[in-house]
C-alpha cells in the first residue's frame, strides 16, 4: 500500500509540472477496497474519492474504481476535472453568504465567517473548501458521516452561492 502511495505522490508532481495550464491541486479524500463477488470468486478494486481545484473558486469531487490504486486516483482525477464548479469567494476569502447543501442523507450548513479565523469544518467538508481557496468559513454536517455523500452534499452548497450583482441582474435591479 505504501508504494501505490508513492507512486500517486509521482502522479501528482508530474500533472503540476505543465506550465500553459492553470495549476489544480488534487487531494484524495479516501481510498476504498471493493470487493465484487462473481461465480469464480471475489473480484478486487480500488474506488478513490478525490477533489480537485485551483485553490480559487474553482473545485471539483471525482469518485472512480479501479484494479489498482495508482489507476483508480488517475480516473477519479479525471473525473474532478469533468465535474468543476465555479464559485464566487469574497474579498476576505469567504462565502458572500450562508447557504445549505442537500445530497442524499448528508446536510452541509456554511456560514461566512471574519477574517483571520480560518476553515471550521471537519471531514471531507473541510477539503473541498480548502481546495476551493475559501480561507474562512464556518460549516457543520448533519446526517449521515459518509465521506462522499458529505464531498457533494457541500459541492451542492458551493452551487447555490451567488453575489449581490447576480441578484440585482436577477431581479432586474440597479445596484447602487
């Protein structure tokens, strides 16, 4: 197991070293061993949870399986990529305001938080904002405690934030 470790370690140096792309951080949230049960035995994989971002509004969750765990953090990474959200992050590095997120029996609740307090959270809460760039907010998770659902049920909260000029241009307001 610790050489799969190394060699994501590799993965990871080796994807940062193009220069034209903009720079995403991965950072791997859980490696699970599955198991399939066929009627010649028991079929082994890998399934890795990762998220990837920019570390400025930018952040994605990405689940994929594999034979192996090298192969499994390569197709999850992949699949972050595919799945990116943009979001608005103020100029203390917060959330413009508090927001909830849903996804299935997790419930995420963030609230913007002053500066200089950092990120507040614990599990894979905490590493979405992170990779996000928000520096202070405060969150909690209800629920459920597993760490995919929570990953998403906070990607879901992230989707629902907006800025005062997306409103006032929403309601067709001037924002004086």
């Amino acid at each position: 197991m610790n050489s799969d470790l190394k060699k994501i370690n590799k993965v990871k140096k080796n994807s940062r070293s193009s220069t034209n792309k903009p720079k995403f951080v991965e950072r791997l949230i859980k490696i699970n061993r599955v198991s399939k049960v066929t009627k010649g035995g028991k079929k082994l994989s890998f399934r890795a949870i990762v998220v990837i971002g920019d570390e400025n509004g930018k952040v994605g969750v990405g689940v994929a399986k594999a034979d192996d765990v090298v192969n499994a953090f390569k197709k999850a990474k992949a699949d972050g990529h595919k799945n990116l959200i943009e979001l608005p992050i103020t100029k203390s590095l917060s959330i413009p305001h508090d927001v909830i997120g849903q996804f299935g029996a997790c419930k995420v609740i963030m609230r913007p938080s002053i500066e200089g307090s950092g990120v507040i959270a614990g599990g894979a809460v905490r590493i979405v904002l992170e990779v996000a760039g928000v520096k202070n907010v405060i969150a909690k998770q209800l629920g459920s405690n597993n760490l995919l659902n929570n990953a998403r049920a906070s990607i879901c909260a992230l989707q629902n934030l907006t800025t005062k000029s997306q409103v006032a241009k929403k309601r067709d307001l001037n924002l004086k």
